[in-house]
C-alpha cells in the first residue's frame, strides 16, 4: 500500500481501527468556562463524599462521554478532558477542569458539567453575549 493509498483510507475513517470518521468530534469546540473566584470558593466546598463524585461521574460517561487526563507542565496542573460521547447532547463540544492533582481536575470538570452547566455544555457556549469571534 502506497502512502496516498494509505491517506486517502485515513480520510475515509478506515484507517482508525475500522470506525467511520465522526465529523462532529473533528469539529469539537472548547466550552470557554474559566471558574470566576467565588465559583472556586463554591468548588472549595461542593460536599461530595467519594460515593457521589463516584455517582456523577458515572452519570458523565453513562452517554459515551470519554474522559482523558493530561499534565499541563506549562501551567503546572492537571487537566481532565470531556469529549461528548455520540448519544451526548453536548457531541461536538469539549469540557475541562483543572487541578492540581487528577482527582481535583475531574472534581472541577464535575462541578462545571453538573452544578454551573447543569449538563448543558451547548447551551452555555452559544448564550447570548458570548465570543462571536471579535474579541477586540
């Protein structure tokens, strides 16, 4: 098989473990949520005891939701990553949390999707008032 063989079977999704090339993953937005300092505070003391973080984080993946972990060495962190599963309302769009540590990244990506989101990533990104590309 050449290498143009080879492309043109990556494009076609054939070359990703036999699954079909998902156009809406390719387009994948970042929900642009910075936590303000009272919503840190409001994380500081969201009580959840390990059977409930257990719970809710069940309930993100329950549609699909892939969650990955990743050192920011730059910032000096650690960032947990949602990709909205296909049956997911919020397919195409991509949630973070940061922390110090993994376990504190997925509880600020948990209190982002189920207390500030309330699950509804689209709904948040395109409000009224959000970015429209201008930031200027």
């Amino acid at each position: 098989m050449t290498g143009e063989q080879r492309g043109a079977k990556w494009e076609r999704g054939e070359g990703r473990g036999g699954q079909a090339n998902n156009r809406r993953n390719n387009d994948s937005e970042f929900v642009d949520l910075e936590l303000s300092t009272k919503e840190k505070a409001a994380l500081k003391e969201w009580g959840l005891d390990p059977i409930d973080l257990d719970a809710e984080f069940e309930g993100l993946l329950a549609d699909g939701t892939k969650v990955t972990f990743r050192e920011d060495a730059r910032n000096r962190c650690m960032v947990a990553f949602a990709f909205a599963g296909e049956s997911s309302p919020n397919i195409g769009y991509i949630l973070t949390g940061r922390g110090a540590s993994v376990s504190r990244a997925l509880r600020q990506l948990l209190y982002k999707h189920s207390v500030l989101l309330q699950g509804d990533w689209p709904g948040y990104h395109n409000r009224p008032g959000a970015t429209d590309g201008d930031d200027w």
